[in-house]
C-alpha cells in the first residue's frame, strides 16, 4: 500500500493504522479490499475528512490512497512537503510531525 500525503494547515492530528487493505484512521476503519485491481474507488465515495482524493489499486494489487496531512504553523519541511510512504506491514504508520514549535513559542 502507498500513501501520499496532501499537506493541510490544520489543528488536530490522526493516528493510522494498515491492517491488510484496511486503513484505521482514528480508530474508524476503511477497508479497501474490494477495490478490484486497475480500478479506482472516488474520494466522494468515502466518507472520511482525511482520504484527500480517489483510492486506486494498480494493475498489480497495489493501492494507493490519498491522505489530507495537518500540520501546524510551524512544521518542518518533512511535513510541508512529504515524501509519498511505501507500507509493507501491519502495524502503526509513523507520520511526519505535527508542528517541532514548542508550546507557547511566537
């Protein structure tokens, strides 16, 4: 599974999940796997703030989808401009950080 990233000035972080062809955003699940290969699935189909456009499995099964991600004021240029994610296990997604500003700072 792919993931790329639509950055968004936003207050709010999610946390992700892959479990197979189903991606867990804030503990609410989106299960893709009947997304037929070379088929794309539009983003108006799904009901998620976060899914930035359609889902698309290519030719060979594998699925790209789009995420929305927040970020802060003062995010570093890892967030700002994301390099697409390539998951190939289960598990917790690790996402570029939120905002490296400390609370308060100006």
């Amino acid at each position: 599974m792919n993931i790329t990233f639509s950055p968004m000035r936003r207050e709010g972080r999610y946390t992700l999940v892959r479990t197979g062809d189903t991606l867990t955003i804030d503990g609410e699940a989106f299960d893709f796997s009947t997304v037929p290969n070379g088929a794309t699935l539009p983003g108006e189909a799904i009901n998620s703030d976060w899914i930035a456009g359609p889902v698309a499995r290519d030719a060979n099964g594998v699925l790209t989808v789009p995420l929305i991600l927040p970020h802060g004021p003062g995010a570093p240029d890892e967030t700002r401009f994301p390099a697409p994610l390539s998951l190939t296990a289960d598990g917790p997604v690790h996402l570029p950080p939120h905002d490296t500003r400390k609370e308060g700072a100006a």
